[in-house]
C-alpha cells in the first residue's frame, strides 16, 4: 500500500501531488485500469508481445 507523511504545516494539495506522484512511479495506476475488466490470457499475451 502506498503511503507518504504529511509534513509539518504542508497544503494537503502538495501533499495529494505527492502521492500521485509515487503512485504513478509504482504503476498503481495504471495496473488498476488494467484489472477494471476482465482480460482474457490470450488477449494479455496479444497485449503484451504488441507492447515489446
């Protein structure tokens, strides 16, 4: 689970682009539009050998 400190007398919006930031750069993100709909295995190796 991804989780940032606030800091001592920080705008919590600076604090929300924080932790934007670090979930993007783990891929959070992106892997949780990915699981919205169930992908078939066929169709994930299609997805991916286009990809490489």
């Amino acid at each position: 689970m991804t989780e940032i400190k606030c800091r001592k007398s920080e705008p919590i919006e600076r604090a929300l682009r924080r932790l934007k930031k670090k979930m993007d750069k783990e891929g959070t993100l992106k892997e949780l539009r990915n699981r919205r709909h169930y992908e078939k295995p066929s169709e994930v190796k299609r997805r991916e050998s286009r990809r490489h």
